[in-house]
C-alpha cells in the first residue's frame, strides 16, 4: 500500500486516481495473523477501516458487498491491481509490485486525451 499511496500523491494533480476496492467475505485475516470468521457486515467492515488507517491509505476505498467488480475485472487473489486508461480501457491486470507502476502511470498521463 505505501508505493500506491506515494504514486496517488505525486500524480493525482495530473488527473491520477487511485480506488482501492475490498469485498466482504465474512472472514479477515490481519497481517497480525489473527484470523476472524463469520463476521457480520458491519463487524468486518469496521476490521477493514482500521486496515486503511493503520497503513495510512490516503486514496478513496470502498467495501463491496458482493463480487460484482470482481468478476467484472476477473479478480482471483488480493490485491490486485487494475490499471484504467482516460479511455476506460484497461490496460494492466496483475500483482502490483514488479508492474513497473511508475514508468506504466507517467507514460499513461502523457498520453493526449482522445477528443471529445
């Protein structure tokens, strides 16, 4: 989360978001390696908050209740990442570190926006 958080901050003047996006599974494992299960929504939701704030997240992330951007974006293990154009195409669907996130991100902003 720390290179995500740093590449929102230097980039987001040019137009660069980032969202974070989880889903609540009824279980959550924490890098303390408790692991919780049957959680209810708002139990795991609160679990998943104090995350964000423990490793300072400064981008937008939101809980889904469901898998629907999941399938959509053909998600099968956490995290990962995917890279959206100004276009809305997707460009890069991976594991973040060794994606070459900098170089991928610098030459997506300099890309010319397609005329409207």
């Amino acid at each position: 989360m720390p290179h995500l958080n740093e590449l929102y901050r230097k980039h987001k003047e040019a137009s660069f978001v980032v969202i974070g996006v989880t889903r609540a599974t009824g279980k959550v494992a924490t890098f303390d390696r408790k692991f919780y299960k049957d959680l209810e929504y708002d139990a795991e939701t609160t679990l998943m908050r104090r995350f964000f704030q423990d490793f300072g997240v400064t981008f937008p992330a939101v809980i889904e209740h469901g898998r629907t951007n999941f399938d959509n974006y053909k998600v099968k293990f956490v995290p990962t990442l995917v890279i959206i154009d100004r276009r809305g195409i997707i460009r890069k669907v991976g594991h973040p570190t060794g994606m070459g996130l900098e170089r991928l991100i610098t030459d997506l902003l300099a890309e010319i926006p397609a005329a409207k």
